[in-house]
C-alpha cells in the first residue's frame, strides 16, 4: 500500500502542490499534518507509523516534509527499511528505497549524515575546549536570576510570617519548591557570608 505524508508548517500555508504530486503517485491514504517539522509532538506522523505494515511505502513531495536534519531522515527511514516499508520522494526522483538504484542513494546520504554529525560532534568539543582554556565554561550560571532576586525578600518575608511553601509560590509565581528553597537559601548562605 502507499501511504502519503503532507505536512506545512502553518494553517495558511497551502498544501496543494503536496496533496496533488502525492496523489499522482496513486497513494492509498494520506495522512494530513499541520506542524513545524521542529515539534516535539507530529500526531499525524505518529498516526501514520503506527499503521505502516510490511510492503508499504510511504511517499512524501520532499525529503525535508519528514524531518529537519538530514541525520533525522535517514533514521527514520532507516527503522522503515529494517521493517520492510519502503520511502520514495516526488521531488527527489532518485530517493526512493523501493528501487535498487534509489536504496544506493539513500544509503549514500546517510554516510553523508553520519559523516555531518561526526563533524558537528567534533567542532563542538573543540569549541568546548577553547573556551575552557580562555576561563569560560558553559551551562546555567550559578545563583539567582534577577526575576528571583527581586522577589526574594518578599518571599523570605512571606516565609517567616508563616505562609505555606505552597501559597507562597502560587503567589510569586515560583515553579516548584526546588526553586522556592533554593531562593530561601540564598538569604540563609547571605547571612553567613555577612556573620
């Protein structure tokens, strides 16, 4: 069976072009999303992984419909290969995984992914390491921001009066009480610095 995949970024995007290219193709169900291909959650693409079977193919107007990065779309047309279900492209003639001469391809571009990530990975650590030798390191900074700084001796305040943890948040808008502790202890390790 081939199985088609339209996606667009935005409602006002149309999606003709897709839906008619796809359609000559002669697919048999269409799934239909409306989502940035950088989302965490595609439920139409999950939708239609969930009913892929052995033998299908599933057929897309380009490439990027499926995924962002070049090593994204390989893996998933990887784990389609290893279950039998073959991909094939309408703007990119020559990807199709149902033909020899197109699994070649295919396979081609996935080196070329591997060999952009390897090269990704390595020109991050090596970004890494310059700047620890220049004294800078990465991550959150340590202490409080200055949303926290602000409020924190009303919520110190608040706190002494005898406020539950859980009013007090609700009431400066403090996420969890890891962050409500962490800006108590801040006026507390203050204290000590200053005895």
């Amino acid at each position: 069976m081939k199985i088609g995949y339209v996606r667009v970024s935005k409602d006002e995007q149309n999606q003709d072009l897709q839906f008619d290219a796809i359609k000559a193709e002669g697919c048999d169900r269409i799934f239909n999303e409306k989502v940035s291909g950088a989302a965490k959650q595609r439920p139409e693409f999950e939708r239609m992984q969930e009913q892929l079977r052995l033998g299908d193919t599933v057929v897309v107007y380009d490439i990027d419909r499926l995924g962002r990065t070049m090593v994204e779309l390989v893996m998933v047309v990887d784990e389609w290969n290893e279950r039998g279900i073959g991909f094939k492209s309408v703007s990119q003639p020559l990807i199709d995984t149902t033909t020899e001469h197109g699994e070649f391809i295919f396979k081609l571009f996935a080196l070329l992914a591997e060999l952009e990530r390897k090269k990704l990975i390595r020109r991050t650590k090596a970004g890494l390491a310059a700047a620890r030798a220049r004294g800078r390191t990465g991550g959150r900074p340590k202490g409080l921001s200055k949303k926290y700084q602000k409020i924190q001796p009303m919520v110190c305040d608040a706190y002494v009066q005898g406020r539950s943890v859980r009013e007090i948040c609700q009431a400066f808008g403090i996420p969890s009480n890891k962050t409500f502790y962490k800006i108590v202890e801040a006026v507390r390790s203050e204290a000590k610095e200053n005895a």
